[in-house]
C-alpha cells in the first residue's frame, strides 16, 4: 500500500468519524465517492472541496460563499507560486510585477473573505 493512498484512508475514517457522510456522488476528478463534511463536498483522495458548477446555477445566490471558498483556494495556490517565483526573481522591474500581483491577490482574499462573512450573517 502507497503512503497515499494510507493518507486517504486514514481522512476517510477521521471524516467519518467527525459526522462526515458518504455521498452518492462522486468526484469529477478521481471518481472517488464524496463526503458531506460541515456542508461541504470534499473529494477526500484529492483531498479538494468539491463545487458542483451546474448545482451552483441552480441554487444561485446561496451558493455564493462556496464559490467564494473555490476561489480563495485558487488564489491561495496562485499566491504560493508567485510566492517561489518572488524567491527566484533578480530584476527590479521583475519584483515589482509579482508584488503588484501579489498585493492584488491578498486583496482579493480579504474582499471575499468579508463577502462570505456577509453572507453567513445574513442566513
Ligand atoms: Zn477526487
């Protein structure tokens, strides 16, 4: 057995353990089942939420914080790359781009952040 696929387990049984539930539906990536953890979809083996896009048109606004996580995630790994990027960059002008992006970033974060927040007071 792979250390991974050990990794998968061991989650599986601590989300099980924590009231996580098995869904139906599977992952769009690995087609592994997926769990209901606190309300959210999660792809255990990819160890990824999971955001079904066509259930996202369907339920509309109330699904605009889980969009909102979605999107953290992508810029959190967007801020990690530029993050190495940063490290190896020499040039002035080179430095100055991946700080602009960067800032840019960190304040989408903040932004959807208070969005979400928002939102969970509102419901
Ligand atoms: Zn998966």
């Amino acid at each position: 057995m792979t250390s991974r696929s050990e990794d998968y387990i061991k989650r599986m049984s601590d989300a099980l353990r924590s009231g996580a539930k098995m869904l139906q539906e599977t992952c769009p990536v690995c087609s592994s089942p997926l769990f209901s953890i606190r309300g959210e979809m999660w792809c255990l083996k990819c160890n990824k939420r999971v955001v079904k896009v066509s259930e996202l048109d369907e339920v509309g606004e109330a699904s605009i914080p889980y969009l909102l996580a979605s999107i953290s995630n992508t810029i959190y790994s967007k801020i990690e790359e530029l993050n190495i990027l940063l490290q190896r960059a020499t040039e002035p002008e080179e430095i100055m781009k991946i700080s602009n992006t960067l800032e840019s970033l960190l304040r989408l974060i903040r932004e959807s952040r208070r969005i979400a927040q928002e939102f969970r007071q509102e419901t």
